[in-house]
C-alpha cells in the first residue's frame, strides 16, 4: 500500500511540474529543454549557479533571439533580449508588468511588507508615500552624517596600513555601509568600521547568509507556490531583534521626526501625514476607471522599510564600491585619474567632502558607473505578467503569471552595445548624455516605475565612501587578489562575491 501511494505521489508531482513544457513550443519561442520537477532551474535551485551566471549564459547561446524561453520549475518564464521589448515591458505597459513576484506571506513575514518585495496596489501606495523621502534637498540634509562615517573610514584605513596593508575591501565597504544606514537610517552611531564584529554588521551578514535550508526553502516556493502561504524563510530571531531596536527608537523619538534628518525621521514624518489615498492599477471601475485605494502605513509597515533601507543599502553600495575598488586596483592609470579629480575638487572646498565636491566628481562617477556596468549588484530584473499581454514585436501572446526576467548582467556586457565589454573604461560614460546610452540595456538600478527608490541616495554615499579612501589612499593587487571574482552561488537577487575582494591599502605619496 506504501509502495502504492508513493508511486502515486511521484506521478502526480511529475504530472504537476511538467504540465506547461509546453509552453513555448506552443508560441513557436525558442527554450531551453526543462528537467521533470525542476525546469531549467537545476543548479539555480541547488545553489551550484547563481541565477545571473544561468541566465547569462542562456542570453549568450541565443544571439539571434529577442526572447528565450525558461522554466523555473513547472512556471514558464522568458528571459528578454530586445531593449526594445525590455522598454515595454518595464515602463510603456508597466500597467501588465507592475510587480516583481517576489511577495512573501507578509502575516508570517512582516518584514516582508516593505517596497521591495510589495506587489500591485500595496506597492503602489508604499512608493507614492516614500518618494518624496528622497529630494534633494533631504539628500543634501543627509550627507554631514555621511561625511562622520567617511572620517572614521579614513582613520581604519592608516591603522589597516598600520598593520601591514591587506584587507579585505569588501569587508572594509561593507563596515562603511552598515555605519552610513545606522547613521542616516537609524540615528544610531554603529561603530561597524572601527569594530569588524559589531552586532550591526553581524545582522547585516545574517540576512544574507543563506543555509541549504533557505535553498530548499526557495526551490519549494518556485516549484509549488502554494506553500508561501505557511512556510517562513527569514529567521525570526533576526525579525524580533530588528523590530526591538526600531520600537526602542521610536519610543526615544516619541513616534515623532527628532530634527535628526535621517530616514526614521523621514519615515515617521511621512507616516504622520495619514490614510495614503491613491488609484488602483489592479482594479477597475465599471467605466474602466481606476478604483480609489487607501492605505494607514501601521508599525509593522514602517518598520518594514527600514528593514529594506538597511538590507539592501548596505549590500548594494558595499558591492559596487569594493568592485570599483578591486577594478582601479588592476587599472591604475585609471585610478591616478580618478585620484586627481578627487585632489582637485576637494582644493576647491578646502579639502572637506561635502555634496558639492560628490557632484563635481564627474571621472569618480564615470569608474563607478562602469564597475556597475560590469557587474551590477541585481544581476537580472524579475517581472510577473498580471494580465493577458502581447508581445507587439513578436506577436505573441502570454498569459497572467509567467514570470518575466530581464538579464542586467548580459545586456552590460555585450559586445553589441558596449564595446570590447571585458575592458573597464570609464570613458565610455564620459560626454554622454542620459539617452546616447540606451538605458534600458544600461540598468544597475533597474528602469522604469520600479527601479530602485534610493539610487541617488545610494550612489552619493558610495561616491562619498569611494572619494574618502581614494584621496588619503591607493588600492593595489595583493598577493591573494584574484583578477576574476567568484560569485555566491547562493544569492539570486542581489549579488554577492565568495572569499571578499582581498586588496592591498597603501598610504598616498602627494
């Protein structure tokens, strides 16, 4: 009888996983040939390839394709080619593309009610209410707490000279990361740079550090989404702690914005204002007018965004700065450049950082826009398809619920819009205006209605942090740099590199 009732079982998860394989043989797209169970997401599921390294070799194999078809377990899914096709979907018809299918069972994750991971009409209300959280104005009233943290990375950087010259830049990026958002995210003085074990630094790890348990959590999503709905992934220590602090604060802030200008005050003030108020891009009235919808951002809410302002602020920024780091290490000529830039702009100001000097700091801008290009920090961009869409240059038609990725990584590195893509040259950004390079094959931010809400705010103080060591210091090989970096086949969302960016610090000589 056991034998019988597991063979029945076996056959039904089969029959359930391969149900749509024929998918796009049926829309005459071309696809890779999926697996029983797992599609042609094997190694993605296991942890043996991070989802960017798949999704770009899958680009590279079809030259001649606009789009190339997928299956993440029994889910199909189409991996764009075509700008032009990837323009439309992130922005002229966002209205059939507007979550990211991402979402959690936010009742059992509540962290998870946060802007990243928020779909349809909640997304909405979420981004038109934290928009204004990032003017300029509320970045320049920001940036004396970014020039603290730059100080004490400088004082790091001579006791790492101190000690003989080798770190670990992506550590040492990542400690001014975490110190930046307890500072203008929390008003919290950290001391993650001067203290490598700190508790926020060891929280910080901790929501990327994925056990196999969290693997075969996240394969069981994709393949039977149903179980979202009473399975849990984050550790919910890591969600009691957090939420401890942010009560704390609010409490010492009286619920209230402290005159601080950090992102809990901005947060508190916005969450001050009311009901969000705003249309539906998920309902319709009979007149086909959008239906009204309104939301109370509660605690749990505003907590949730501060959970994503500190998570992805630190990884993001971390990545991209000690890339940009590791690439000037083995381009120096580039890096001289860079340097100059940096002692001239901050002659004018007399050597004091500050948002005017960030701005003027057009070649520094340049080397981190194209460590960005060569490895973004979101390698693909993920969609959903919400209803019934045609492709208009392809003429095909998909249904609700095909998931859509858009593969950053490849489309940055290919040699059909950048040329000899390998080589770091920060003069491909130099005199361009924002349209001479297409920004929809362009997009360490994302584009569109959803790129990231922070991308100013992110890049200002990875500038700043960039700006602070390259002027005092010089980045050099050590003898455990490695020219190619391997990536954490683990993450899938936000990239993460193995074994950090071992550099060599050395005291500039002016």
């Amino acid at each position: 009888m056991l034998l019988i009732l597991t063979i029945l079982i076996l056959i039904f998860i089969y029959l359930y996983t391969t149900r749509n394989y024929d998918y796009w043989k049926k829309r005459n797209i071309k696809y890779e040939t999926p697996l029983p169970i797992f599609g042609n997401h094997f190694k993605t599921f296991f942890g043996i390839k991070g989802l960017a390294e798949v999704s770009t070799g899958i680009y590279n194999k079809y030259p001649e394709e606009k789009v190339v078809g997928y299956f993440r377990g029994p889910t199909p899914e189409l991996i764009i080619r075509d700008p032009d096709i990837v323009r439309d979907i992130l922005s002229v018809d966002f209205a059939y593309f507007h979550s990211r299918g991402l979402s959690r069972n936010t009742k059992l994750e509540p962290l998870f009610k946060n802007i990243f991971h928020a779909d349809g009409d909640f997304w909405k209300l979420l981004r038109q209410r934290l928009t204004p959280a990032f003017t300029t104005s509320k970045l320049k009233n920001m940036f004396p707490l970014i020039v603290k943290c730059t100080e004490k990375l400088e004082h790091v950087g001579k006791e790492i000279i101190a000690a003989g010259g080798e770190c670990d830049v992506r550590e040492l990026m990542a400690r001014f990361s975490t110190e930046f958002i307890g500072s203008c995210g929390f008003g919290i003085e950290m001391d993650t740079i001067n203290n490598e074990n700190s508790f926020f630094r060891k929280l910080g790890k901790k929501i990327f550090n994925h056990s196999l348990r969290d693997v075969f959590l996240f394969m069981l999503f994709d393949i039977f989404p149903g179980t979202k709905k009473f399975i849990r992934i984050s550790d919910k220590n890591l969600e009691k702690t957090f939420t401890s602090i942010m009560m704390k604060i609010f409490e010492q802030r009286n619920f209230k914005p402290s005159g601080r200008n950090d992102f809990v005050d901005l947060v508190l003030d916005l969450a001050g204002k009311g009901k969000i108020v705003g249309d539906s891009i998920e309902h319709r009235n009979p007149d086909g007018s959008p239906k009204q919808i309104e939301l109370e951002m509660d605690l749990s809410c505003l907590i949730a965004q501060i959970f994503v302002f500190f998570g992805a602020g630190f990884e993001t920024s971390s990545s991209s700065t000690s890339y940009t780091l590791h690439e000037l290490a083995f381009n120096i000529d580039v890096q001289e450049k860079v340097q100059d830039e940096i002692d001239r702009v901050l002659l004018k100001y007399n050597n004091r950082l500050c948002y005017e000097a960030v701005a003027e700091m057009t070649y520094l801008e340049m080397a981190f826009k194209e460590a960005m290009r060569i490895l973004p920090p979101v390698g693909n961009l993920n969609r959903i398809c919400a209803n019934e869409y045609t492709i208009s240059k392809l003429g095909v038609t998909i249904d609700p619920g095909v998931k859509i990725l858009i593969p950053t990584q490849a489309l940055q590195n290919d040699p059909l819009y950048f040329e000899n893509p390998q080589v770091f040259d920060p003069e491909r950004f130099a005199n361009i205006s924002t349209n001479e390079i297409n920004k929809y094959v362009y997009m360490p931010f994302g584009e569109g209605p959803r790129a990231c809400i922070g991308a100013r705010l992110g890049q200002m103080q990875s500038l700043a942090g960039l700006a602070a060591v390259l002027h005092k210091f010089s980045v050099v090989p050590s003898e455990k740099s490695k020219r190619k970096l391997i990536m954490n086949p683990r993450l899938n969302v936000i990239q993460g590199v193995l074994d950090g960016i071992p550099l060599k610090l050395e005291l500039r000589k002016k």
